[in-house]
C-alpha cells in the first residue's frame, strides 16, 4: 500500500485519487499463495496489475457518470478494499456481472507474469530493466505500449492486453531491479514512458556500483553516488568489475565480486538483498503502472478503452452464415436477431462491443468483418443475400475457425447453416480452439429433407455427417439445434437469450436416458430459469421441489409459460423459482438436447497452472489445459459474491469441485478448495493430483458450496476442458511482425505420462511461408524436445491483421493419442511515422511515439535468470488465455 507521507506534487488525478483510496495501509494488495510460501508479504506483479487497473476504472466511473443512475461518489470508497464486483454494482446496477472485465484483468495479469517463464522474455535483460540496459529497455516498454494501442484500434483485444502485460512487468521491474528507489527518489520517474525525453544520469560501464556483501540482506552495498544503474543477473550478458548484481540464491553473477545484490523483489533476503525496500519499490510501481493505465486512456478514449479492458457486462455478437441459395430463410432470421439486438441495448450497459462476421459457402469462407460500431455491422449483414447453389458440404468449420480468431473470449458464436461440413478435417482443431478462446458454439442447422431448391447434392450423404458440429458444440459447450426453415426465426431468439448473463446448469445426468430423470438444483440467487428442449420429442414433464409438474402443453401452466416452435420447446419457468431439487422427464426417439439456463451474477473463472518453486521467483507456470501426468494446480476464481438471496445473509462459501468425464458425466473426483487471501475476493486453489488427471480425455468442473443459509450452490464451468497428451508450446520473440520480415518461432514438446511417438504438422492463417526444422519427434517420460520454426511475412501483409500460426503432435498411424494443438496470435504491424502517436492538441503531455523495438537480440536458450518480477508471478483466479499451451518439463 502506499503510506500518505509520499508526496502530492506532479501526480495526475488517478494517482491522488489513489492516494485516498489506499488506506489503511496493507488492505489492498493480495499476496501470491506460492510467492508466500518464500517471501511472505510480498507484492506481486498481479496485484500491483490489478490493483492499478480497479483505480484507473473507478476514476473512469467517477468522470462518466452512468446514463439513467446516480453518479458515483468517491467517499463510498475510501477506506475499502476495491473489487470489481463492487464497481460494476456501484456503476452498472446491482447484479451487474464483471466476470468479463476479471477475465480480462487475468489476461493482462498472466501476459504480465508469462514475461519471467517464457524461453523468449525470461533472459531477455532488455524485457527486465536489468543489466544497465536502460535506454534499451525504455524503448521496449514504451514499443509494448504503442503496440497495445495498435492492437486496440484494430480490435484484438487479446493482443492488446498480452502486449499491455508485458509492458507492465517491464515498467514494474524497473523500480524494483534498478536503484531508483536507493535514490531516496519518491515519485515515478518522470521521463519513463516519455521516449522523446532522454533518461539522465545513466552509469555507464566503467563506473563502480556496488561494494562487495557476503551476507543475504545487503543494506549498505550501493556506493551511494547519484548515477542510475541496475543489477546484473546471471551470465548474460556477462558483471564488469565494480558492478551490481540483481542477487538472490538463482543468481548466478552475486557470487562474483562484488558479491549481494540490489533487487527489491521480494520481502525475503534469500531473493532480494535489498528486500528492506521493497514495499517503496512497490509504491512507486503502483503509482507507475496507474500512469501507464492513464495515458492508454488518453490516447484511446474512454470507449476504446473500456473495450481494452472490457469493462462492460455485454458481451460480443458473433455470427457465421452460410450464404448459398437455399439459406434465404436463415439469413434473414440472423439478421432479424441482430437488428433487434442492437436496437433494444444501444445505449445500455448490454449493448455488444464487439461485433464479428463470417460468411460462407463452397468452396469459399469469409472475409471476417469486425466493428465495434453497431450500425456498421448491421449495414454489413444487410448486404448478405442467399446466392447461388452449392453442393451440400460447405466450408463451415473453415469460416468458424476465422470467427474464432477475431472473437474475443468468453463468447457466444451462432452459426446458421444448413449444410454439412466439408472441412471435417478441421474439427478436433476447432475443438481445442474453443477451449483455448473460451468461447461457446452454437450450431443452427435446418436440415429439411423436403426443401431442394438452391442446394445441390452428388451423392447420398451420410446421416452422421453432422457429427463435426456435434463434436465442436460438445467442445465449447453450446449446442446443435435441428428446425426447419419456417420455425428458425423463433429458435434464433436464443441469440439474444443467450446474451445475458447466463449460467448453464449442470444436469445429472448430462444427457437423456431413457426412464430416467434429469435432476437440477435451483438456488436463491437464480432467475429467469429457460428449460430448451429439442428433438424427436414424444412427450416431456418438469416437476419442482414441491412436486408440483407441468407438460409439454404450450401455453402458462402452474410452473411457466412453454412455447413449441417445431421440434423445438422453450419453457421459461415463473420468477422466483422454488429452491431446491428439480427433474425433467423426456420421452423421445434417439437423443434429444436439454439445456437449462438462468440469469445470475454468481459465477466463477477457473484456471490452470504448475508451481513453480525452485526458481528466483516462485509462481504459477500457466497451462491453458492440464497436461496429462503433471501435477496441477486448479485456480477459481469466483465472482458475484456480493449476491445475496436475503440482505444480510453472510456470503456464500465453496468447498470443494468436481471433475465429470465428457459426454457420460461420471464422476472423476472430488477435490477440496482452500481459499487464497481475503474472502471477498472470492479465490480458491485446489491441488489436482497426476492420478486424476493421467488419461487424456475432456472433463467438466462442478463448484459446489453452500449460500449464506446454508443452502446447496452449484455451478458448472460453461465448457469442458481437456487433459492433454503432451505439453506443446510455441512461443514467438518481443514485439510484432513487420512485412518483409522473418521470424523465428520457438516449438517444445514434453511428455509426463510415458513414452510418445509423434508426428507433428504446421500451418498458418493467412498462407505465409512457414518452415519447420521438426517433423517428427520421439519422447521418453520427462523428456523435452525443442524445434525451430521460420515464419516469412510478405512485404504484401496488411498492416494491423492477425496471423494464427498452429502446431498439432498427433500419434503416428493408428495411436490412440488424441492430437494436442498449439495456437500462437499475432499481429502484423508496418512502421509508425514519427508523429503517428503525437500529443493530442492542446494537450502538454510528451508523446508515445517511438520506433517499433526489432526482435530482441536476448532470446538467449541459455540457463540464466527464470524470471525477474516483484515476487514473481502470480496466477491466480483469472481465465481467459495466453496463446499457447505452457507446462514445466525438466526443470
């Protein structure tokens, strides 16, 4: 926390607003559970992330006043523990979901802590301010920071928040790894994130530094002069005579003389020498980190950068139509949906951010059209008529797999289509897709046998061909919808149903067996309960705790009001509904889909990850999946805690998770949660044992816990997750790529479960030269293999687009290994004239205008420095996603 003797003069208004907020001293920051295990009380990179960005928000909130709502106050904060769940109740309204804006705060949060893990980053001294490689690092920093403004602007959030993180930690690291804070210096440097202002007073390389210390704690080691240096870490590059070393036991330049060390990063002596100073170091990162958030600000403006956070409880709009003759009928469904979408929430707090188009057909798909302006998208659709023919199978997952690249996390994609996919070859791509972007599928297909014209068929089609779309919704936890084309103007409602703030809730069973009931639980904090219903359906019944049922009838019965539209039912229950145990009973042929869903701002974020606690920094190495044989930590994060069925009740607890096979539903384990710091933040960590987790196979998580009452809660995770094979991880140099240039990737492959014959293939979207210096790869247990790739970017590339490049191991022949892919993002960026980024007129403010950092000349394969961040990384309760799959292999 930051105490109130710092002084007031040449800070903005988010940074005195700061100064307000922050008491009492020690209430804000939450410490890394495994940061605490080596150096209890420190401050973490996430904190000082998180805490930066909840100030920049609520000084956004303060300054634009809700529409239709009393303004904010400022004295309903002070004192308190700011959490987002409160500033979106405070802004939004009560119930107001954040879960969007804490999956986004995660994602800046790992792309800020994946700096110390990374092959790329974690030697780079330039990334870490270490090494007196200052001007060098400050051009870094303020390039992550450009890039994250070109990346908002061409609407890749993802993008713009992995570069924001790791601007961040460079920003960061610089108070802690320098002597800035030796300096008696108690403001941010003020030139830092000015690159039109030279940095003063810089050591160079024939002045002495530091003296020698043996001991851990080395207070009296800096030689006190007024120069700006910082330490050294490991071989590379390698200590002159006289200079500071970063220190710590993993430091291998501290047992060179002089001997200790001047890094802050932590709290205990065994890693930081100069561990006395690092709450001040801290201090004035915080205060940095706010000014970093500001000035983005500035730059982009409030609604642009709301979207960089996704500050907002909307979600985005995301449609793949196919576009042959025969889609007339579905085609104007979809843009009967989005016409009605725009129109009821322009405005609102719902209103999309982010709208993403895909057409297809055969043999062609796309372009994706992307806005964040409603009435564009909506000109854009209105363009698309139903043309031409075909024969039956289209390029469906093709277009998809587009969509899935430019839309944002935790989204819904609806895909209209009535063909089958010609690109099956694609789908366990699309699958692990999904489950990368979070984002959740849903197929409308009306398949109607009588209707020929404008769709041609060669041959007879197979009656599984639909299977893919099966696969890709079972996935990404959506669904596939069969209507015919008179009734898919009503089922395309759940288009805007499912834009709400829904939770799915889990069914025991998962699917329909017959003579069996489904049974749900219903608590106190759920409304607007919809049961969908679909398929061959003879008859159906849903009975609540009391025992009182109701049929398939349409119309109002004793429980709710049921519309039929075809093959399909939706019974939208009577708020509130009675707690406690439901069933629903169907009697239909083959397998019909139940789906039950409710409006809640309870909900939760979950995340994967590996200790690490044998390098200088211990934290969390993230995984998007576990990776079979690996001991895995599961974080959740929980938001919406502050929801209540009864004012007053104490505030829901959970207590353990489940772990579901996909698609039987049998129970895998049960596993308890700790909670992790404070409990209004809502995070829990449970330790998944290699046992549970040695088949790969997919698995669903079940939370369950009790409401302040000590009734039963349960929620499930919206989609499965998948434990993977063998870890795969491709990683790509700092900074983005320039046309005309090559890149060189970087490809590692683990096992943990036993021996692995693998086959490996590449590709990358758009269609630029790639090359693979790794084909084929034998791995024994706890054995790496790592490959180089070469991506070539034509002179050609369009400025600010999105290349995907993808690694799949799959078994040789017929293994019964499932295929494990890899996706690395990233964007195209042409070189920015000199005032591209200038001072906005008016304004005294120094610009951000710099060169592009080139690929750093330190991606160093070479044992040294595993990280250099305040009390490493922590990793903790947040989701949403680095591009790649991440694992600890012989370390």
């Amino acid at each position: 926390m930051l105490p109130m003797e710092v002084p007031q003069s040449h800070l903005g208004p988010s940074v005195l607003l700061l100064l307000q907020l922050l008491l009492p001293p020690t209430s804000a920051f939450f410490p890394n559970i495994w940061s605490l295990l080596a150096a209890p009380g420190s401050i973490t990179h996430q904190d000082l992330t998180e805490e930066a960005a909840l100030n920049v928000t609520l000084q956004l909130f303060l300054e634009q006043p809700p529409p239709g709502r009393p303004p904010l106050r400022l004295e309903d904060f002070l004192g308190r523990t700011l959490l987002a769940d409160d500033l979106f109740a405070a802004y939004f309204g009560p119930g107001s979901p954040s879960r969007r804006f804490r999956a986004a705060l995660g994602e800046v949060s790992r792309a800020n802590a994946a700096q110390d893990f990374l092959p790329t980053s974690r030697n780079d001294p330039d990334l870490h301010f270490d090494a007196e490689r200052l001007d060098q690092g400050r051009a870094q920093l303020v390039g992550a920071l450009r890039e994250t403004l070109v990346a908002t602007r061409a609407l890749d959030h993802s993008l713009a928040r992995q570069r924001l993180g790791a601007a961040l930690h460079a920003l960061q690291d610089f108070y802690s790894h320098s002597n800035w804070v030796e300096l008696g210096e108690q403001q941010p440097h003020p030139h830092l994130l000015w690159p039109r202002q030279e940095l003063q007073n810089l050591a160079q390389v024939a002045d002495p530094t530091c003296s020698d210390c043996e001991a851990l704690s080395c207070p009296g080691n800096w030689l006190g002069f007024t120069l700006l240096t910082s330490g050294y870490f490991g071989t590379h590059p390698p200590k002159p005579p006289g200079k500071c070393s970063h220190g710590g036991h993993f430091d291998l330049s501290s047992s060179q003389p002089p001997r200790g060390g001047i890094n802050k990063d932590s709290t205990s002596p065994g890693f930081s020498p100069h561990h006395m100073l690092h709450l001040q170091a801290a201090k004035l990162a915080l205060l940095a980190s706010i000014q970093a958030f500001g000035l983005l600000r500035s730059r982009l403006g409030d609604r642009d950068f709301s979207r960089l956070l996704d500050i907002t409880p909307a979600s985005s709009l995301s449609f793949v139509l196919d576009t042959t003759g025969s889609m007339g009928e579905e085609i104007n469904a979809a843009k009967i949906q989005a016409r009605h979408i725009v129109e009821q929430r322009r405005g609102s707090p719902m209103e999309p951010i982010h709208y993403v188009l895909v057409p297809f057909h055969d043999p062609g798909f796309g372009p994706v059209f992307t806005t964040s302006d409603p009435d564009s998208f909506w000109q854009q659709l209105n363009e698309i008529h139903a043309l031409g023919g075909g024969d039956e199978p289209e390029m469906c997952l093709s277009a998809l797999q587009l969509a899935l690249l430019h839309t944002p996390p935790l989204s819904d994609i609806f895909v209209f289509t009535d063909a089958s996919p010609k690109d099956a070859f694609l789908t366990n791509q699309v699958e692990s897709l999904t489950q990368e972007r979070r984002c959740r599928v849903t197929f409308l297909v009306t398949e109607d046998t009588s209707r020929v014209q404008g769709r041609a068929r060669r041959e007879i089609l197979s009656p599984l061909r639909f299977e893919p779309y099966k696969a890709v919704a079972l996935a990404s936890g959506g669904e596939v919808i069969f209507t015919k084309d008179q009734h898919i103007g009503d089922v395309a409602a759940i288009v805007g149903d499912s834009m709400a703030a829904l939770v799915t809730l889990p069914l025991d069973p998962p699917s329909v067996v017959p003579g069996q009931p489904l049974v749900f639980s219903v608590d106190g904090l759920l409304q607007k309960i919809t049961v969908r219903i679909h398929g061959d359906i003879s008859s159906f019944w849903i009975k609540n705790p009391a025992g009182v049922s109701q049929n398939q009838k349409e119309g109002t019965g004793p429980l709710g009001h049921t519309h039929r539209f075809g093959q399909f039912w939706m019974v939208t229950m009577h708020d509130p509904p009675q707690t406690g145990t439901w069933e629903i009973q169907v009697t239909a042929v083959d397998s019909p889909g139940v789906r039950v869903q409710a409006q809640t701002s309870l909900d939760f974020l979950f995340h994967f990850g590996i200790s690490m606690e044998d390098g200088p920094h211990p934290g969390l190495y993230p995984l998007i999946q576990p990776v079979a044989g690996l001991q895995t930590q599961l974080l959740v994060e929980v938001t919406g805690l502050g929801s209540q069925a009864n004012p007053g009740d104490p505030q829901p607890h959970f207590s353990h998770v489940i772990l579901r096979g996909v698609p039987d539903g049998a129970e895998l384990g049960r596993v308890p949660l700790e909670p992790v710091g404070s409990p209004e933040r809502g995070l829990l960590a449970a330790s998944l044992p290699p046992t549970l987790l040695s088949t790969p196979r997919p698995f669903s998580l079940e939370l369950i816990g009790q409401d302040g009452a000590g009734r039963l809660l349960h929620r499930a995770a919206p989609q499965p997750s998948t434990v993977v094979p063998v870890l795969l991880e491709l990683t790509a140099p700092s900074g983005f790529l320039a046309p005309g240039s090559k890149v060189p990737l970087s490809l590692r492959i683990a096992s943990f479960s036993g021996p692995q014959d693998l086959d490996l293939r590449t590709s990358v979207n758009p269609s630029f030269s790639l090359t693979s210096n790794l084909s084929r790869a034998h791995l024994e247990l706890n054995e790496s293999v790592w490959g180089r790739l070469w991506l070539e970017v034509p002179d050609s590339a369009a400025p600010d687009s999105v290349v995907m490049v993808t690694v799949t191991a799959a078994g040789r022949e017929d293994s019964p290994v499932p295929p494990t892919h890899a996706f690395l993002r990233l964007l195209v960026l042409a070189p920015a004239p000199q005032d591209q980024l200038a001072t906005p007129t008016g304004s005294s403010d120094p610009t951000l205008t710099t060169a592009t950092p080139a690929f750093s000349p330190f991606t160093l394969e070479t044992q040294g420095r595993a990280g250099a961040g305040l009390a490493g990384s922590p990793w903790w309760g947040t989701v949403g996603g680095l591009l790649l799959l991440r694992g600890l292999a012989s370390w």
